[in-house]
C-alpha cells in the first residue's frame, strides 16, 4: 500500500543533453494537451518503487495464465489534488467532507499517464473525489491483470467507505451492535437479510469511471463485468452509476496508431527515437501552442482554471514534469501496442455488445473532432447506432487526440448534463451548477475557444514563488490511526 508522504523517487536529467531539451519541449506541449502518449509517462509520486526495465524477446500475445518473475508489474492509485496540495481538496480531506462525495476513477492511455486531462481535475473536484490510475513506464502487466487491479481498489474504496459509515452511525448510536472488523466481513454481513439490505444500499458510495484512449477500452471491460456482478449478485459491492470514454481506443484495430505504432516499436534501438517523433503528429493539433502563448502571456487562462489555487495548482504541475519524466521503453511500447490494445481491442469487439443487456446504464462518449489518432467521432457513431443506443455524445470542438480533455471542454459541466444527480446540491437542484461551458470560453473562435480572460485582470501571471503559498498551497498529511483511509494504494502482481 502506497503512503502519500512517503519517499519519492525523482530522476533529474542532465541539463546539457538532447533529450532533456526534447523533454522541456514535450511538457510545454503536454501541460496543454498535446502528447506523445507511446512516447513517455508521467507518473507523479512512484513513492518507494524503483522498477527495473528488463528488455523483452516475444511480443506476441499471452496466455493468461503466464507465470514470468521478470515481468516488472507494479499500478498507483491515488489522488492527483493531494499529491500537488490543492488547497481546496485537501481541507476537504482533512474535514472527512472529502469522503462523502461519489467517487471519480480516472483510467490513463496506454501510457500510463494521468497528465492529459490534469487540467479538468479541480472543477471536477467540486463534484467528485478524484482519483487516478497511474502505471509506470516500466509496468508490463497484462490487460486482464490491469482490469483485476482496478475492480480490487475499487472494492477495497467502497470496504473503507462502508466501515467508515459504520464508525459514524456507530458514534451516534451507542447501542448499535459492532460488526467484524474485517471491511469486507462488514461489507458481506449486510446480506444475511431485507433489512440489513436496505442499510447496504444507503451505505454504498457512488462511482464514476472515466476512461481515455486506452483507458476507455479498458473502462468499458470493468464496467461490463461490474454490471454483469450486479446482475448476478443481488448485493454487488460497486455501486457503478456512469461510464465516461473519451476517445475510445475500441477502434484500435482501425486507427493509424495501429498501422504506424508497431514498426516504431520494433526498429532498431538506435532509430528508435527518431522514429517515435513521427508519432507526433497523431496526437497533437493545430490550436495547443497557440493556446499555450495566451497562458504565458497571460492573455487568457483555460475556462477551467478560474482562481488562484488552481493557478497555482497548474504551475506546480507543470513546473514538476521536467523532473519526473522517465522514458517508456522500446519493449514496453511494443507490448502495450500488443497485449494492451490489440488484446484488449479484440476482447471488447467480442464482450461490448453485453453492455446492450443494460439499456438503463448511463454512458457519456466524448470524442475530439480532430483527433488524428484514432478514429474517434466515427466509433462514438458506431458505438451510438449499434452497441450503446443510448450513450450521450459530446463532441469536442478542434481537439486533438490527446487535447481532449485539455482547456478546449469543461468535463464537470459535461457529465453534469448527462448525469442529472449531479446538478444536486445538497439534495436540491442548484441553477448554480453549470451543465454547459462558460458562455464566454464557448464563444471564442480557434485557440480562443475555451479560454477566457484572466480571472484577475492582471498583466502578467500568478508569480511562481507563490505557488507553493500557505494561501495557496497545503501540504497533504495523510490520517494516521484507527479508522483513517489512505488515499494513495499500490497493486503489485506476483507472477
């Protein structure tokens, strides 16, 4: 299990060479949306792990019942707003309010990286606890095992959720009789009747997936097996209210990822590099830079950073990614074109067509209008005229594959549309809670859509040296003690 405050491990690079220069480069692109997700992964805060890469002879597709001590696996789950100290979130955390909220898992692209929508996660913070799957660049799991690892934290979350409901109506009720200890004894005891049923059923705390490129395939597969548990077992311990893909990664099979990833992945090592960059052009588009000179000029600030915390929130990440960028890998690239998308691909063609059987279920399909690298607005029609008849669609106006989720959408106000208990506050309706992207941002033309002037009418931008402020920066303690929930776990696979 992973600590928040423990030890990180933090590569720095030689100022002096190639590819730090290209990696600066990269995080100006990235902080705004723009990737080479096969290229390198982000993974903030790997505390304590230190994974080896070991170089890989066969690619070809595995058995699941592989048994390889030398496959590196290793997965993060954790808050992105508490590991860079959002103010906001983590007086929530510190409050206990921060528990109460339904919970938001995030699944990254095959890359690992949960950076390409960083900018979407303080609004959404007003709605959900956030949290995010972080995969190392090293990580060579299978897909099955990457499924396995998020249904397990998914379970572990809602155990502590319930034990913590418990301790609470425990305190205020003294002669309530005490459960197991065990959360998942806790958990099971409430099927031994209709009563104990109905306190489960309050007791249960709301989930959300949301699922980009890779990780919208592999959010699809949960779900489907998530709603399939529900179906079969009256007492299913994920209450699973919405699916969120953007950008799918279900078309894989007939995207230009697949046509020009593997030749990248199996050239020779010392071309390897200058072959990746002609991925680039997949995933970028052409309103990101231009974008990136309003921030830096102070001009204009994404629709979505609107204050000063969340200012200072962006500062302190981009300012972290010259610092924790590791290469991913030649062999790792190769397997995860194989044994994540291609499999996973071939898996969803077979099983999604089970998410029909759930006709109530609610999805969102978000797809970038641009987007170069897979074919994103005709599989959200696909998708929409055959498997999920009744999925929303919501197309993002001149985003490329990996902008998306960046300043060009208001993701919040996305599902708010769709997920209309979400426009609740404090059990009513709240007209406050937007369901739209601010009438400013949304009519702006070109690099102006989405943006909108700077909260504080100032001429230059916030000073770096305040980003770490008290007033704008709090240190994430994590609980100690009987009782407290840690945030941050870490799921590693013995062979």
């Amino acid at each position: 299990m992973s600590d928040p405050s423990s030890k990180q491990w933090i590569h720095i690079p030689d100022s002096s060479s190639f590819r730090t220069r290209w990696r600066m480069i990269y995080c100006l692109f990235r902080c705004f949306g723009v990737t080479v997700s096969a290229a390198f992964q982000f993974t903030p805060f790997n505390r304590g792990t230190k994974l080896a890469v070991v170089p890989m002879a066969n690619y070809a597709p595995i058995s699941e019942g592989v048994n390889d001590e030398t496959r590196p696996r290793s997965i993060f789950f954790r808050s992105p707003l508490l590991d860079y100290g959002y103010l906001p979130v983590v007086e929530e955390y510190e409050s206990g309010s921060l528990a109460r909220k339904p919970l938001l898992l995030y699944l990254p692209g095959f890359d690992g990286s949960f950076l390409s929508a960083f900018l979407q996660y303080p609004e959404l913070s007003t709605a959900f606890d956030v949290r995010c799957m972080s995969i190392p660049a090293s990580d060579r799991s299978t897909f099955n095992e990457l499924k396995r690892s998020v249904l397990q934290y998914l379970r572990m979350e809602i155990a502590e959720s319930i034990v913590g409901d418990l301790d609470q109506r425990s305190s205020r009720n003294k002669t309530q009789p005490i459960l197991s200890s065990s959360p998942f004894d806790q958990i099971f005891s409430f099927t031994k009747g209709a009563s104990s049923k109905a306190v489960y059923k309050r007791s249960s705390r709301s989930v959300y997936l949301v699922g980009e490129s890779f990780g919208g395939l592999l959010a699809s597969e949960i779900a489907l097996s998530i709603l399939e548990s529900e179906k079969s077992h009256a007492n299913s311990t994920i209450d699973l209210q919405g699916l969120v893909l953007v950008n799918p990664a279900t078309c894989y099979d007939r995207s230009r990822l697949a046509a020009l990833g593997p030749p990248v992945a199996n050239s020779v090592p010392w071309m390897y590099p200058a072959n990746l960059a002609k991925l680039l052009p997949l995933f970028t588009d052409e309103y990101s830079l231009a974008q990136l000179r309003l921030i830096v000029q102070a001009k204009a600030l994404p629709s979505v950073i609107d204050d000063a915390p969340r200012e200072a929130y962006l500062g302190r990440v981009a300012l972290s990614l010259p610092f924790i960028f590791p290469s991913m890998p030649q062999a790792t690239l190769s397997w995860r074109l194989s044994q994540w998308l291609e499999f996973g691909c071939a898996s969803a063609e077979q099983r999604l067509t089970g998410l029909a059987a759930f006709p109530s279920f609610r999805v969102l399909i978000v797809a970038g209008e641009f987007d170069a690298c897979l074919p994103s607005i005709d599989e959200a029609e696909r998708l929409v005229s055959g498997v999920l008849p009744n999925a929303k669609v919501h197309v993002v106006e001149g985003a490329g594959h990996a902008s998306t989720c960046g300043s060009r959408m208001d993701l919040t106000a996305v599902m708010r549309n769709c997920f209309v208990e979400l426009q609740q506050k404090n059990g009513r309706r709240s007209v406050t809670l937007r369901t739209a992207m601010k009438n400013e941002a949304a009519s702006g033309i070109e690099e102006y859509f989405g943006m909108q002037p700077r909260y504080d009418n100032a001429t230059i931008g916030l000073n770096p040296l305040r980003y770490w402020s008290p007033e704008l920066y709090l240190k994430h303690r994590p609980k100690t003690g009987p009782g407290q929930r840690k945030i941050s776990r870490t799921t590693r696979h013995k062979g």
